[in-house]
C-alpha cells in the first residue's frame, strides 16, 4: 500500500522542533463509558444494579464478532433479585481460539435462541438499573451495538465499570493488576471466574460489594459520589491554582517544577490553562498528582504549533528527565528486543540495545516476558541452536540434550550441515522479518493439539507466545515504513488552514499552520528550511524512539490526511494479516487484556 503526493490547497506560521533530542510516550486517560448522572444523592443501597457479562466470538462488534452467552444479576442492598443466563446461537461457527478459551462449543450453542430473541429480554431484565460491567466499554459496546443493528431503543443506562473503580481505590501494594481474576482472589469472592458469562457476573457482584464496603469508610455513599470520586482535595492544594493562571489557552506541553527547580511531571494537552488548572480541583482523580502537586512549586508551559508536536515535545522531555511522578515511558531505553545474530552459526537472544551488527531485530516488546515467550516460539518451531556461546565455523564441542532430541541440527559438535542451517536461519529471519506464516502454522496446530487434548490452559499460553511475537512482528514492520523514508510533508485540515508536519526518518522535524489564503508552495520551503535536520542511524528506529515514530504513524492514519511532499509504503506480505484473528480472540477473552 502507498500513499501518493498531493498539493494541499489553503495555506500559516511555522515551528520548528529544532534542538529537541531525547523522546519517550504520553500518559493515557481512561474515560468513562456513559455520562454523569442526573438525580442526586442515591444511596447505593437503594440503588439496583444489574451486572452482566458477555461471551463472544471476538473483540469488535463492529468487525463482525457475535455474542454466544449472557450473563447477568440484578442485585439491591446485597441481596440478589434474580439472574439472567442464556447461551446465544451466533449463526455462524465459533473460532477454536474461542472455544479453547470459553469452552463454548458449536454443539452447545445449535439449538440457543439468537441475539433478536435475547437482547428484549435482557433489556427488559436491566429495566431501571445500574448497569455494571467489569471493562464496561467491551461488554456495552456490544449491547449498544446489536440494539443498534435489531433498530431497538438503547435505554439511557447509568455504567458503573468496576475495573475502573477498583483502578482508583486500589494500590499496586495490594495488588498487582485490576483483572477480574485478581479482584475475586484478593476479595474473597464466593464465585471463581471461569470466562463463563454468569460465573464472571457473580465474582463481579461480590468484587462491586468489596469496592462498596472500601468507599464506605471514606463517606462515600451515594451513586453519584461513586461516579466522581476522588481523593479529597485539600485546602493548600486549591491556594496553589495561581501557578496556572500564566498559561495561555493555547496547546502546548507543560512541566511542573518543585522548589529545586527540578521536574517533577510533563504532559500535554490542547489548552494549557485549563488543564492545568483542573490540578488544583477535584477533576484531577490521581492520588499520587496531589502529593505532585504539593510539591510543585511552579509551571511551565511551552507552546506548541500543533497537538502532535506537543505529543512529540512531551515524548521527548519524558525521556530526558526521567520526571518521577510519570509513570509510562521514563525509560524508553529498557525496552526488549529479539535479535537474530549475524554469526557463523547464528543464534536468538533478547537484547535491551540495537547495535550496528547487521543482525536482525524484532521488537519492541511490551515486556520482557513477552519477548521470552516469542522466544520460546521460535526454538520450539524451528532447529536453531539455543546454546549462548559464539561457536567457530568448525565447532568441537559436546552435543547437548537438545540436540540428542532432534530440536537442534548441533552446530556445537561439527556434525551440522552449513547449508542446511542456513536454511534454517532464513526460515527464522523470513519469520521475523517479512512473512511468519510457517510459524502460525507450526504453532496453530500445537494449539488444536492441546485442546483436543482438553488442555484449555496450555493452548492459550502459545496462543499468547504466538501473539506477543506477532505483534513485534508487525510493530517493526510498521516503523520500518516510515524509518526508512528520508523525508514527508503530509497534513491534515485545521479550523485556521491546515496542519502540515515535516517527518524524517520516522522523527518528527518540524510542524506548522497553514493559514487559509497562502501560497502553499513557499510556505512549506520555508517550513523545510527550518526543520531540523536528522542523521538517521541503523535499525528499526534509526532516528527517534519507538514511541515517537509510532505517535507519528497513527497520525499519517488520521482521516482527510493528505500528502504534501514524498510518500511512504506498506508492504502487503507482512505480518498483519495473521494478527488479528488471535488478537480477537484474546479480546473475547477481555479481562486478560485490561490494564493494571
């Protein structure tokens, strides 16, 4: 796939990102999912809530996933009212991933009413209550979707998401992460998850209670105090709104700074005023931003000429500083890779640096366990030695037990072929690197295996090993796009003309506004003339971080985007098209993907 050089109609000032060296992410919001509620003051415990849970073939509504089971228990004062519970005919066969993962199989569901006969019922069902879900936005989402698509009236519900609500209460002391499994074993639920849609919908019920009984003690008592709390803001963190009131209601990155000056948090937004402002408030929902924001003792704020380039810039400061009270992309220099060596008998590490070696590399990695298991892929698909010493071309060492087994042609002892584990090298490196299908072959019927074998569990740890190596794979072929240009002008509409970035070698250069009414042609050799210039180094991001390149990529995907200046190029073997049928099926699988 290509995109095409355009002339951009229309026409503004410039800015530079000159001088910015070091990179790293955004903090990511959660929302959500239904808007404030009306009434006032409703005690929870007059409040029915009904909870449910859904099963289905995949991730996305919208791409076509259906729902196989409902699961659902209206409760009031913690007393339960009455449940709902059916399996759902989705008229059309249930993937084996999902099948391994729920146990719901197409025998089961050949004779279970449809959605059309379902979703009335339910509806009925939830009549006045508070829905609850545990990761509300899947489970609504497709509840909104199908009353949409059946041309029923979606009823005004008030959400609650308990994994949300356990993310503001709960410390990473008491536990690790807000999975649904998790909550049920730190609260003692009565109910184990199972990914069964009413077994969930119960443990779900006895997580709400706990939540409940947690906010008690605070004086947090009604539904609507539930809906927006937050820690209590004190007295001398409101006297401190002043810092802000400086910054211009512009976009644009800023640094709160303590009494030494130093740093202590960098973030963004459109409007720099406003949202700093919300600090000293109650919008500001993060405990560990008060304790921040008592220490800080002054704001800066650095305009900037478009929201991508306050991204960038803020990317960048993260990266440099390393500011203590950002808890994502501090260390964009830990992150893992998997590396295929360039050696007489090469071999598969993992790395935390890409070196000048012209060796292979895949990545990066969510975490290093991701990239263990993507290892383990590999070596147990393919005969690559798995032994770390760098061996001569002609080797001399005992044989190990792999070997012995067959999983290794045993470069170690000379008796390996030269070809042969050439061939075997390229089978990896064209996996990792262009088309991994042979892999998702190998490992797909290791999958069916296991679950033939009613080994549930153990199908789903590859399918995950599978996934984590998909997604590297497809990740560096993504920044690979865009890396290797040397130079694009693309842009997108803006309310004042267009907004126009100038991309080197996957880092942002230099951004600007086209004002309405100029010449486009000059004013972008201007632009150009000012962007900074970037000496691209070797691999997969030769001239920024992952992060960085990557918040460039999704903006060339926004809509409207058009070419100015140069293109880029997408590669139609690669290792896209084999990622999205696992990832659907770990979304149907939801709770294992929310995070922490």
């Amino acid at each position: 796939m290509s995109r095409a050089s355009t002339d951009v109609p229309g026409s503004a000032a410039s800015a530079s990102l000159h001088g910015l060296s070091v990179a790293a992410p955004s903090v990511v919001a959660v929302h959500a999912v239904q808007g404030s509620f009306d009434e006032l003051g409703r005690p929870l415990s007059d409040t029915t809530f009904c909870v449910v849970d859904l099963e289905t073939t995949g991730g996305s509504a919208a791409k076509g996933s259906k729902i196989t089971e409902f699961g659902a228990v209206k409760v009031r004062g913690g007393e339960v009212l009455g449940e709902f519970q059916t399996l759902l005919n989705p008229d059309e066969a249930i993937p084996a991933f999902i099948t391994v993962l729920t146990g719901i199989t197409n025998q089961m569901v050949i004779d279970a009413p449809r959605i059309a006969e379902v979703l009335p019922s339910f509806l009925e069902f939830a009549r006045g209550c508070v829905l609850v879900a545990h990761n509300a936005p899947f489970d609504i989402g497709f509840l909104k979707h199908f009353s949409l698509e059946l041309d029923i009236v979606w009823p005004s519900f008030e959400v609650l998401d308990t994994a949300v609500l356990a993310r503001r209460i709960l410390s990473r002391e008491e536990v690790p992460n807000c999975k649904l499994s998790t909550l049920a074993a730190r609260f003692c639920a009565t109910t184990t998850p199972n990914h069964r849609a009413l077994s969930d919908a119960r443990a779900t019920v006895d997580v709400l209670h706990a939540l409940f009984e947690r906010l008690g003690p605070l004086g947090v008592t009604t539904l609507e105090e539930v809906s927006t709390y937050t820690s209590k803001v004190k007295p001398e963190q409101r006297r401190k709104r002043h810092l802000a009131e400086h910054l211009p209601e512009a976009p644009g990155v800023y640094l709160f700074r303590d009494a030494n000056d130093a740093i202590l948090y960098v973030g963004t937004s459109r409007n720099l005023r406003s949202r700093t402002r919300s600090y000293f408030t109650k919008a500001e929902t993060r405990t560990r931003m008060g304790e921040m924001v008592m220490l800080a003792q002054r704001i800066e704020g650095i305009v900037c000429a478009t929201a991508l380039e306050a991204q960038v810039r803020e990317l960048r400061l993260i990266g440099r500083h390393r500011p203590p009270y950002n808890r994502r992309s501090r260390f964009p220099d830990r992150l893992s890779w998997l590396k295929l060596t360039r050696e007489p008998w090469p071999r598969l590490s993992i790395v935390r640096k890409i070196l000048d070696d012209d060796a292979d590399y895949i990545g990066p990695f969510r975490g290093r366990a991701a990239a263990e298991g993507a290892l383990t892929a590999l070596h147990d698909s393919f005969r690559i030695r798995q032994c770390t010493p760098r061996l001569a071309a002609k080797s001399r060492r005992p044989a190990c037990a792999l070997a012995e087994m067959g999983h290794c042609l045993s470069p170690c002892d000379g008796s390996a072929d030269i070809a042969e584990y050439a061939a075997e090298v390229s089978r990896v490196r064209r996996a990792m690197t262009a088309d991994p299908e042979e892999l998702v072959i190998i490992v797909r019927a290791h999958m069916l295996d296991l679950a033939r074998a009613e080994r549930f569990e153990d199908a789903a740890i590859w399918r995950d090993r599978l996934t984590g190596f998909l997604r590297a794979v497809v990740r560096t072929q993504r920044l690979r796009e865009l890396t290797g240009t040397a130079e694009l002008v693309a842009a997108i509409p803006h309310p004042a003309g267009w907004e126009i970035h100038v991309i080197r070698f996957g880092r942002l250069a230099a951004a600007g506004i086209l004002p309405r009414g100029v010449h486009p042609s000059g004013w972008v050799d201007a632009l150009l003339a000012t962007a900074e210039t970037v000496q691209p180094g070797f691999g997969p991001i030769p001239a920024a971080t992952a992060e960085e390149t990557e918040t460039l990529i999704r903006w060339l995907d926004s809509p409207g985007l058009r070419m100015v200046r140069g293109s880029w190029h997408a590669s139609l073997e690669g290792g896209a098209r084999h990622l999205t049928p696992f990832e659907d099926a770990s979304a149907s699988w939801h709770e294992l993907q929310q995070p922490g």
